[in-house]
C-alpha cells in the first residue's frame, strides 16, 4: 500500500512543479487538466503526510523514553507516544479508503427509470410512491430533478417513469438503488382488507455524453406523433411526442414530456444513450466478477433488495440485513440511514477485498 501512495506523492511533486513553471497557464486546457489531476491527489498526500507525521511522532517519543533521564520528560513522552499509537489506526484506514478505486461514473447526473413489477394496479401506485419518495429525497440533497418519459395508469399510478436526477455525485449516491423493491400493504383497490406483495422495479443509470456512446442513424427508427394522456396547453395538438427505436437492442424511447418536438427528441436520445452506456457497464461488471461481488447495488437488476411492509411498519434492505422501522419517514423521502449503511458496507467489502490482494 505505502509501496503505492509514495508513487502518488511523487506524481503530485511532479504536478506541482509543471503547474508552477512560468508558462504553465498559457494553454487553459492543459492548466486546467492539471489543476484538477492534482486537486485529486491532495487527499492522498494529506493523508500519507498525517500518517508520517504520526510515525514520527511515534519515533521521538519511544528516542526520549529511551535515551532521556529526566523522569517528567519520560513520562510526557510516554502519554505522547500512547496518543500516537491511537491515532495510528484511523490514520490507516483513512489512507486506506482514499486508495480504493474510484468509479469514474461517480460524479455523473443520474436517470432514474422505475417500472411496475408483479401486483397490477397496485405495483403501478407503488411505482408512483416511490417515484414521489426518490423526488423528496432528491430535493432533500439541494438536487434538481426533469421527468423524461412516463405512462400513467386511470388511478393514479405509474407503469414506469423515467427521470434525470442533477448533482454533484448523484450516481455515487443514488447507484445503490438499482433492482427489485418490494411492498406489502392492504392496496387501495382492495376491498376485503387483505395484505398484498407487489413489487417495481428501480434503475440507476449514469447520464451517457455522446463521447460515450457512438448511435449510428441507420439502427434508429424516429417516429412523431401527438402526445397522449392528460398533458397541458398545447400538448394534445400538435406532433411534438417522439418515439424512438433502436434495432439492434430493441429499445424503445417514448418522449413526450415536452411541448417541443426538438426537446421530447433529445430527451428521448439521452435516455437511449445511457440505456445503451449501462448495457455496456453491466457486460463489463459480468465480466469482472469479484468487482462484482464487491459493488453492493450495483449487480443483478433482478435481485430483490428492499421491503416496505406497511402493517408492521418497516422497511428492510436485504443485502445488508438492515431494518427500520419508520416506514413512514423513508416514504416521505428520508433515505439517509439506508444509503449511509449501503455505502459504509460497499466500502467495507472493497477494503477487505483490497487487503486479500495486497
């Protein structure tokens, strides 16, 4: 580990003295580029100089107890080197958890797309409820949120919606949420009082720049029409809702959000775009299976990771056995212990998977 962090402190050196050669600005670009590889290597080298520091530290108090015959000196060195030794380990572990690798979709904007599961009008309302439990929660983080597609049912509920969540490190929050969630409540549509499971299903997927993904026109199909369902002024009365189809995945884009045909089109293609950057980002979780393992949330869609059970009045995420009872709370938007936990245990597995390969 140390072997690696030296490497890092001799790239920051070497950062520092081309940022501060005297035509160092005279490209923006390249300053620019520059000035932000070092910005995020200084949390490292602050790091590793606390624990030299601590080290050092250590290595004097143990010299005066060693070598000092004053009987005061020995002892204030000795309450000094107990205090090192403390802070040894955390200093450590905070090394430690700068090191693991970083996602690079991390500070992405995020698309969020939830659709109805097992349980027919109920997992269309349940659908709604979550949509309406991420839009609190969002705001709650001073975060923007823009519906890009949806389809509503009479009653109220949702089959699916999809919507761009914007903010700084939206996808390294928000990632945990992907896959199976599953309710259990007497439904509004049910007479006898009965208890039903539904379910919906949630994906999180990182806002795709067309650097990223490379469409080819001949495997789009774009079609215009009028938009349907309740709208606003305008919308019902001219061709601006967009469908796109894309051949070789089959995907199909239905954008109508809009009163402008120009903007359901390019929603419609930002929402193609990151189905297509995700396809490409599970292939290759697939392929690295122990990164995988490692990555809590971010796996198997079709895993189911969390319960609301409304009659006891709990909600339980499934990978990490954690439960709360405070339904009403985390419906109304609070997610903060959940996602806090999510995260706190993705770090813990990559850094016990990076101390079985060091």
């Amino acid at each position: 580990m140390f072997e690696n962090v030296e490497n890092i402190v001799l790239k920051y050196d070497e950062l520092m003295r081309r940022i501060s050669e005297p035509d160092a600005a005279s490209d923006s670009n390249k300053y620019m580029a520059l000035m932000k590889e070092q910005a995020s290597l200084t949390p490292v080298v602050e790091a590793y100089k606390a624990y030299r520091d601590n080290e050092n530290a250590i290595e004097e108090s143990l010299q005066i107890i060693d070598e000092e015959s004053d009987p005061e000196m020995k002892e204030l060195a000795r309450e000094e080197l107990a205090e090192a030794k403390d802070r040894q380990p955390e200093l450590i572990q905070n090394l430690r958890l700068l090191l693991l690798p970083k996602d690079r979709n991390d500070d992405r904007n995020v698309i969020m797309e939830i659709r109805a599961g097992a349980g027919g009008d109920e997992a269309a309302l349940f659908s709604y409820d979550l949509f309406r439990m991420y839009t609190h929660y969002i705001e709650s983080r001073g975060w923007s949120t823009e519906l890009m597609e949806f389809e509503e049912t009479g009653i109220g509920g949702m089959k699916n919606i999809s919507f761009m969540v914007k903010g700084a490190g939206a996808y390294s929050v928000l990632k945990y949420e992907s896959g199976v969630h599953r309710v259990q409540r007497v439904p509004e549509t049910e007479s006898g009082g009965r208890i039903h499971t539904s379910t919906a299903t949630v994906a999180v997927m990182p806002e795709a720049e067309e650097v990223d993904i490379d469409i080819d026109e001949k495997d789009i199909r774009i079609d215009v029409m009028r938009a349907s369902g309740n709208g606003g002024q305008c919308v019902n009365t001219t061709d601006s809702a967009v469908r796109l189809t894309h051949y070789p995945t089959g995907i199909v884009i239905y954008s109508q959000t809009e009163k402008s045909q120009l903007q359901n089109k390019n929603k419609a293609f930002a929402l193609l775009r990151s189905k297509l950057y995700d396809l490409e980002l599970q292939k290759k979780q697939e392929a690295e299976s122990a990164e995988r393992r490692s990555q809590i949330g971010t796996g198997d869609r079709s895993e189911k990771i969390r319960t609301y059970n409304f009659p006891q009045g709990r909600v339980t995420d499934h990978r990490i056995h954690l439960t709360l009872y405070k339904i009403d709370d985390v419906m109304n938007g609070d997610l903060s212990d959940i996602i806090n936990a999510l995260t706190e245990a993705d770090r813990a597995a990559k850094l016990s998977e990076m101390g079985e390969s060091a």
